[in-house]
C-alpha cells in the first residue's frame, strides 16, 4: 500500500468524514439553544424517511445482480451473527457485564454488533471499488444489516434490555422502514428491465444528502466532554473493528478461495464502526443511549487506523 493511496484515501475518504464528524461536535458547544439530543433525532428521521430511500433505490435499480454480489449481504450478515454471540457471552453470561444495568449491557451489545455498512462504507468501498462499490454497501445494509437490526435487533433491545420485557411486532416494525421499500422498489425496476435512467439520476442525487447528514448526526451524538469508555464499551470497540473481522475472514477463506472484490468488499463492511444511529436506536427503545453514542464514538475514530491495516491484510 503506497503512500500516495494513503494520502487519497485521507483526502477523500477520512477527511470528509472527519469534518463533517467535528462540525456536529462544535455544535454541541457553540449552539446550545438547539438541543443536540432533538436535533440528532430529528436529522436520524429525516435521512430515514426522505433521504436514504432514494438512495437505496437508486443503488439497487442499476445493480448488476450477480452470484458474486449476494456473498456480500451473506458475508455482512455473519459477522453480525458473530458479533452478538461473543459479545452477548461476555456481556450477559461474564463477569464483565453484571455491574451494568440491562439497558446498558443491551446498548453496547447493539452498538458492537451492527456497523455502519452505508453511511461510511458507501464513501469507503466507492473509493476502493467505483460505483460498484456503492452497490455493494447497498446490499450489505438492505439485505443484512437493516432486517436483522429491526427484527433480532428489537427483540435484543426489548427483552434482554428491560426486566420482564416484551417483543414487538417485528414484521410489521420491517415493513414500516421506508428504506426498505426503495431498496425493494429499485430491485423491481431492475429485474423488470425498465428504463428509468432520469428518475434513477433524480433518486441518486436526492440520496446524496443522506451521508453527510448522519455524519454530522455522528457528531451531535458524541459525548465530546466524559470520552472514556467503561471495559464493556472497550471490548465492544475491539470486538467490533478487529476480533470478529479477523474471524469472519478466516471463516471466509474457507468458504471463498480466493477471495473477489465482493468477498473482501464484505469483510471491509465487517470491519466498519458502530452504526451511525446507535443512539437514536438506543434512545427509540429506552436503553443507555450514551452507552451507545460511545461505542460509536471509539469505533469511529479509531477506524482511522484500523480501516488501512484491513485494506493491507486483505490487498
């Protein structure tokens, strides 16, 4: 890896991100007479319900539906499985999480397994790969991380987070998303062969308000003034951006020989920070929304080192 490709990856990956990241943290400390917390959750909404669905749909209407892309979604979603087995083990079933409360155990577990697959793996594996790219983190979010979030992620939320507590009506949580149904309605588009190049143009350049905005999101959420995280926070960081990649690409290894640029797409999918909206999802369900905005926050930074050590190993 030379150092003119580290030096675009700083300029056109890490330090969008990084200013965007910072421009929410000033606002928490130059401009509190709007509330950062109502803020965050109005910009996580609005991304939800207007901005990302465009996006995904754009993505998933000009996508080259290949073998070789559902491995991505495939390989996404093994690592998530990965991610709560170990962390539900050393949060619920270790001594490491019996002095934390169950909202806050259940927080970290959330944070640690579900990564942020579209708002900084788009601009990331767009860099790496092309448009191409941006399909792949399309599809790692739809159809992985996304369903699995708002299915085994509520009943997480809603059961092992309170005492005594209840599912909720998980299908009907899904069918609710509307980035789920702009992703669905791309897919119709393209396997119905329709030419909607205008329309996908219009979607695409509507989507492009999503990343910026959650990044920002990313910055509102940051506890900026008490960073240092508890040992589960620190064992979810780790878990999180290097112990379940490195398992998941040796279970891929297995599986994929050699390993194409979906596969190694996935596993950088894998190797991704906290989802942007941890908190938001935190709060939505009355778990330790700080808890969650930390891991996220320790995630996202030292992604910064991580993500070259992974685009190395993986060449």
């Amino acid at each position: 890896m030379s150092s003119a490709f580290l030096v675009d990856l700083l300029l056109q990956v890490w330090l969008p991100i990084a200013l965007l990241v910072a421009a929410g943290g000033l606002w928490v400390r130059y401009r509190p007479q709007f509330p950062a917390e109502t803020l965050r959750i109005q910009l996580n909404r609005l991304v939800v319900d207007v901005f990302a669905p465009p996006l995904l749909f754009a993505l998933s209407a000009q996508a080259e539906i290949t073998p070789q892309l559902l491995t991505v979604p495939l390989i996404n979603a093994t690592g998530i499985a990965v991610s709560l087995g170990l962390l539900y083990l050393l949060l619920f079933r270790s001594p490491l999480g019996r002095p934390y409360s169950r909202q806050t155990r259940a927080a970290i577990l959330l944070a640690g397994a579900f990564g942020n697959v579209l708002f900084m793996g788009y601009p990331t594996l767009t860099f790496l790969y092309g448009d191409k790219g941006g399909t792949y983190a399309a599809f790692a979010d739809v159809l992985a991380s996304t369903p699995i979030l708002w299915t085994v992620g509520v009943w997480i939320a809603t059961r092992l987070g309170h005492e005594g507590g209840h599912g909720q009506s998980l299908f009907r949580t899904v069918l609710t998303l509307p980035p789920v149904w702009g992703f669905v309605l791309g897919f119709a588009v393209n396997f119905a062969g329709l030419d909607v190049d205008p329309l996908i143009k219009a979607a695409k350049f509507m989507g492009q308000a999503t990343i910026p905005i959650m990044l920002f999101a990313l910055g509102l959420s940051i506890p900026w003034g008490n960073l240092r995280p508890c040992p589960p926070v620190a064992v979810a960081v780790a878990s999180k951006l290097m112990v379940t990649p490195l398992i998941v690409w040796l279970l891929a290894g297995q599986v994929f020989e050699p390993l194409a640029d979906a596969q190694i797409a996935a596993l950088l999918e894998v190797a991704m920070p906290t989802m942007l909206m941890a908190a938001s999802f935190a709060d939505r369900f009355h778990l330790d929304a700080r808890a969650a905005a930390l891991t996220a926050a320790w995630t996202s930074l030292l992604f910064l080192i991580t993500l070259p050590v992974w685009i190395y190993l993986l060449k």
